[in-house]
C-alpha cells in the first residue's frame, strides 16, 4: 500500500499557485511584468469559480497580490522566486493505509537542471512550506524532479519523459529501475510508461527539457491526451507521430491496451524566438471544470474545447488565453497544482 498520487480528476480540496515576482522570468519591462500578472491573475480567477484557492506570494510581491486577486483567493506569504507552482511546490499524495492522511512529496528542485538563468534557491524550500499550510505530511525524495513532469491515472500509472528523470543536470547517476522504484514509493507508482522526449520548444534555454504535460496527460484509466502537431513544417511533427505509435503499443497500470485521443496544435508554428509549443494538453482538471489553455485562435480553441469536453464528461471548459504563460516557458497545468480532498 502506502502512498499514491490521486488522478487529477479526484474531488479537489483547492488549488494551489505562486504570485510573479520581479526577475527574468516575468520580464525585464514594465508592460512585460504586467501582463505576466494578470496572467496568472486570470487563471487564478477562473480556478477559483470552481474551488478554494491559495496563492503564495513573496513579500515584495503581497500587497500587488492582494490588490489584483481580491478576496475570491487566499494569499500565504512566503519567499519564493520562480514562481510555477506545479515545479516548485510538492506533489500531493494519499495514504493508502491511512486514507485521511495528506501527503506532500517534496522533490528536490533545481531550477529544470540548474540553468545559469533560473533563480530557484528560495523557492526550492517552498515545498514543505506549502506542506505545511496544507497539513501534509512530507514525503521526502532524493529524486531531483518536477510535478509538470509527471501525469498519473491515479491506479498506479504514470507517464514520463526519459529526458527530464533521467536528466544528467538533475540526477546524473539516476537509471531507469532506480527511478521507477522511487516513484513506486513516492506516489505508487507500479507502471512507469517512459516517453523518449519532450516538445522541440521545451529545449531551448528557458525549457524544462521535456516535461510530460504539454505532451500527453491521461484523462481516465486507459485513455491519453496527446499533442498532435498537424503541420510537417514544424519539428514536432514527427515526434507527434512517433509517441502516437508508441503509445498505440502501451498498457497502464491494469493491463489496458491505451486508446490514444489527438489534441490539435493551434495552426500556429512560430513566434519570435522560433517554434512555438502551444498545447492544448497543458489544462488543469478542477472540480466540475476544465480549464483550458486558449491561443487566441478561435476556431482552434473551441475545437480544443469540444475534445476536453468529451474527455472529461460533466465538466464546464473554460478557455483562459495562455500565450503570456507560454511565452514565459509554461502553460495553466504549470503554474498550478491540485490539493486533493482526502475520501476514506
């Protein structure tokens, strides 16, 4: 027994996320650092028609969090500097044996492989601080990861890419076997379906070098989401391609052969510093919604619409515009992560 991550689908308790603070990241003007709050302030807000939300906040940045997000969400005060609060802050699990016990695996966080750029030092403590608040009790891993790089069914399997857990600049001695066995004992983890990589864009400097969630999620046992890149002149034509024919020949946890649904990339290829990785895989399941990552194209948006709303029957999508986040490295799923209400 012991622990277990719950699918995302399970009743949420809340949401948790961390404000923007002052930094690379968030951008080096004026009108950069705006938008980049209202972005998360938008999601925010949507989250929170839906379920409780608790955003951390640095203390520069509280009295601008408490002015843009109002009372409709909780503010917990505490250093941080990168500020996705999927990466930064734990993975949230049950115990089987104990079934009104929260945990909170406390990976260890190194700013996606310690880039010369990434500020993460403050933030790599965020995790048992958020803990904490939750009433968690940590779980602690050697396991040099992030939640953005990790989907689960909640009936044991997870989806993986090879290039972010076994990732040198993360845990340079790491093998297959040794990882699957953490994640057995993290969040029970009993099948690991590895994915050789990423989206071209999650390469580059400010990537994460592979994360799992703009690639593939699994909405229920035995089904996947998957990225379709539709356009041949886009580099992740062929890796669409290629994990849809893997997936085709892979089993979850049960047993179950997965049925593969496509998820269109908006017909948007590039922007100003090259391909884009626009997906529409990186929504957020909250309780009786979805909220989906929108791209400022219309018809491409409420397609994307119609496939989560399908995939996730009974449950309102609502499309908040996520270019501000993608341009910043991330999408919704990134910057969130769910706190799960514990059913003995």
């Amino acid at each position: 027994m012991g622990w277990r991550m719950p699918s995302e689908t399970a009743e949420h308790a809340r949401t948790w996320m961390a404000f923007p603070r002052e930094g690379r990241t968030l951008g080096g003007t004026a009108a950069l650092r705006e938008e980049g709050y209202a972005a998360w302030t938008a999601v925010a807000r949507a989250v929170a028609a839906f379920e409780p939300v608790t955003m951390a906040a640095d203390p520069s940045e509280t009295a601008r969090a408490r002015r843009m997000l109002g009372a409709q969400v909780e503010l917990l005060e505490a250093p941080l500097d990168e500020f996705w609060m999927r990466d930064v802050g734990p993975t949230f699990v049950q115990d089987l044996d104990r079934r009104d016990v929260l945990g909170a695996v406390d990976w260890v966080f190194n700013g996606w492989g310690a880039p010369e750029w990434a500020e993460w030092r403050l933030s790599a403590e965020l995790g048992r601080t958020v803990a904490a608040a939750a009433g968690a009790e940590v779980v602690a891993s050697p396991l040099v990861t992030e939640g953005g790089a990790l989907h689960v069914d909640g009936e044991g399997t997870v989806l993986v890419t090879e290039t972010v857990l076994l990732d040198p600049r993360r845990n340079p001695s790491a093998d297959r076997a040794g990882v699957e066995a953490e994640l057995a004992r993290t969040i029970g983890a009993t099948r690991v379906v590895w994915l050789p990589r990423g989206l071209h864009r999650d390469y580059d400097d400010f990537g994460t070098g592979g994360h799992v969630d703009i690639v593939a999620t699994i909405p229920s046992p035995g089904r996947v989401l998957l990225h379709e890149q539709r356009d041949a002149g886009h580099p992740d034509h062929a890796l669409s391609a290629a994990l849809r024919e893997q997936l085709a020949d892979e089993a979850d946890a049960a047993g179950r052969p997965f049925e593969v649904v496509a998820m269109p990339a908006p017909a948007t290829l590039r922007d100003a510093h090259g391909f884009v990785d626009w997906s529409y895989v990186n929504h957020l399941v909250v309780n009786g919604g979805v909220i989906a990552c929108g791209f400022g194209e219309p018809a491409a948006d409420a397609d994307a619409r119609a496939v989560l709303a399908e995939a996730y029957p009974g449950r309102e999508v609502v499309t908040v515009d996520a270019r501000p986040l993608f341009d910043r490295g991330g999408g919704i799923h990134c910057i969130t992560q769910q706190q799960p209400a514990l059913r003995p």
